[in-house]
C-alpha cells in the first residue's frame, strides 16, 4: 500500500529483507530518493510521453522537490529546446527576407511570393522525409532501418540549408525578370526572357548540390544519409517544379502587380542594375551581311596593296 511504501521509504532500516534493504540503499541517500517508473510502452511513444507529462505535473506536496529525468523525459527536453524558439527564428528570417527582397526588387507581393514557394520546397522535403525514414518507405533500396521517427535536429539543419539555397534560385530568377522588365515594360514579356536567361544558372547549381548532397546517402548513419537525400529532393524539386512551373505560372497570373510597390515616387526609377542590361540588337538582314563581308573583303584587298 502507499503506506508502506511511505514507512519504507521513511525508515528503511526497519526494512527486514536484504533484498529491498540493498535496493532502498542504492536508491536512497540522506535527503533524496531515487524512483524508478517503467512505462509498457515504447520510449517515444505518445503514452510514454503522456505519463512523463502526468509525472511532472504531479505536486508531491510537503515542500518536496520532484526532478523528473530518463529515456523518454530526456527525448522531450531535446525536442523542446530545439524548437521552443524555433517560431521567432521564423519570423526574423522571413521578415529579414522580406525587407531585403523589397529593396531589391522594388516589390511588395515578389518577396511574399518568394517567402511561399521556399515554403513549398521544404514542406515537400519534410514529407518525403517521414515517407522514407519514417515509414521505411524505398528503405531496402537505400539501405537502412527505420526508426518509425525522423530525427529532431533533421528538420531544422534542412530548413536553414534550403531556405539559402531557393533563395538564392528565386533571386537570380527574379533579377533576370525585373531586367526584362524594365527594358520591355512587359510583363508576360519578362517573364520568358527572365527564364531563358536564368534557366542555364539554376539548373548548372542544381545540378551540383543534387550530386554532392546523394554522396551523403551512401553514409551508414541515418542522420547523414536523411540530411543528403533530404536536401537532394528538395533541390531537384524547387528547380524542376517550383522555379520551373510554379513561379513563372503565378508572375503570369499576377501580371503587372507583381512589380506593384505603394510608394510611387520610388516605383518610377527603374534599379541601378537596369542601366547594366544587354539590350536586344535586330538580326541584319541576308543583304545587309553580303554588303558587309563584300566590305570586308574591299579593305582587306586595299589593305593588301599598301
């Protein structure tokens, strides 16, 4: 009874048996008891977690103090102290994003719309993780068993790396689009050239991070080979899908309020780096080039005789 347990606990030198004697002695030590409870259920399952809960929530009353550690308790404080600031981390990043791009591009809905579709990059990559280290999906192919969890340090490490690196994908799209633009003043008109001009960029870097982060998956560690393959889908998928289809799609949609900015007077100058741009020259004419090498070779022949 809890009683008993109570008097044992409270003198167990009265305690008969040296059994429990030696096992009160090893959990007991002037002021402090050691308690040991085993859940039936797995470490990190919810049940377990729940009853860890219920523990600490527990007041034992009498100015006793009640420190609570273990399997499961010690997984919970990782997993809270990873992620307990994570929402501030968001929000300056994508604040910080925000204000950068607007100074750029002199754009109020381009950088919100940049800020969503890295958020379809990774949210895409977070699912292809729980499906393949989560579930085992393809885990014979790639050579693993699976845990029945994803890693918690694992979302986070592939957030920061792909939020850079489809950011980084978005601008030199963006750039190239805002250069068409200001030069046509058209905006299904830069949005091709835009494409046509980054499209060699983008996928020359993607291609890149795809090859070096597959090196990973080879690693025996799960967390390594979830980071590459992780990181390799996410970019395969923000260069194919995201920057190939989704964002020229919604620039088409949105028309000419994508270069919308409130403030007028600063929306009138076109950017500094416009003033860099490549102008288109017209293709001469098959007359206009024989005029021109028959020029050419002339010269050359006066050359010749002087």
């Amino acid at each position: 009874t809890l009683a008993q347990y109570e008097l044992m606990y409270t003198h167990p030198n009265l305690v008969a048996d040296p059994y429990i004697a030696a096992l009160l002695k090893s959990s007991v030590a002037g002021n402090t008891t050691f308690v040991q409870v085993i859940s039936k259920y797995g470490m990190l399952d919810q049940r377990s977690q729940a009853l860890v809960l219920r523990i600490r929530n527990t007041n034992p009353g009498n100015g006793i103090t009640k420190l609570v550690d273990g399997g499961t308790a010690a997984d919970m404080d990782y997993v809270i102290s990873l992620y307990s600031q994570f929402p501030i981390a968001l929000l300056v990043i994508a604040v910080t994003t925000y204000v950068a791009l607007l100074l750029l591009f002199r754009s109020a809905l381009l950088p919100l719309k940049a800020i969503i579709m890295n958020t379809l990059s990774i949210l895409a990559c977070y699912g292809a993780l729980v499906l393949i280290f989560q579930d085992g999906f393809l885990h014979q192919l790639l050579n693993f068993t699976p845990l029945g969890f994803v890693e918690a340090s694992s979302p986070i490490l592939l957030f920061c790396t792909i939020f850079g690196l489809s950011m980084d994908y978005e601008v030199f799209l963006l750039s190239r689009m805002q250069e068409a633009f200001w030069q046509t003043g058209n905006n299904t008109r830069a949005v091709a050239l835009g494409m046509q001009r980054s499209g060699g960029i983008i996928t020359s870097a993607a291609v890149i991070v795809v090859v070096v982060s597959l090196c990973f998956v080879t690693a025996n560690m799960i967390i390594v080979k979830a980071l590459g393959l992780g990181m390799a889908l996410a970019v395969i998928i923000d260069a194919t899908l995201v920057r190939g289809l989704l964002v020229p799609a919604t620039m088409r949609l949105i028309g000419d309020l994508n270069w919308w900015l409130p403030f007028a007077g600063v929306q009138r100058h076109p950017p500094a780096l416009a003033e860099y741009m490549v102008t288109e020259e017209p293709v001469p004419q098959s007359d206009e080039v024989n005029d021109s090498v028959a020029q050419s070779d002339t010269d050359v022949r006066i050359g010749g005789k002087r």
